[in-house]
C-alpha cells in the first residue's frame, strides 16, 4: 500500500514539474488517502497481533 502511495507521490511531483496541474492534485490527493489507508491497516494488525499474545 505505501509503494502504491509512493509510486502516486512520485507522478503528482513530475506532474507538478511538467505542468499538468489537475493530474498532480488528483495523483496527490490519491497517495494521501493511499498512505492513511496504509497507516490504518497497520494499526489495526498491531492491535490484532498484541491481542493474540
């Protein structure tokens, strides 16, 4: 999930660069949601994995 967020990160930032201004906030905005998506699910699995000790 964070690979993905960071491959949307990478092409909002050449995006910028190049000029396409709609590409690059849609692609931002994509690895945003991407990265707490991320941070979520690795929160729930820690509190799954302590509860099964």
């Amino acid at each position: 999930m964070l690979y993905w967020a960071l491959i949307f990160l990478v092409i909002a930032i050449v995006a910028g660069v190049l000029g396409f201004g709609g590409v690059a906030g849609t692609a931002s905005e994509v690895a945003h949601v991407l990265f707490w998506i991320a941070i979520i699910l690795l929160i729930v699995s820690l509190i799954f994995g302590l509860r099964r000790r």
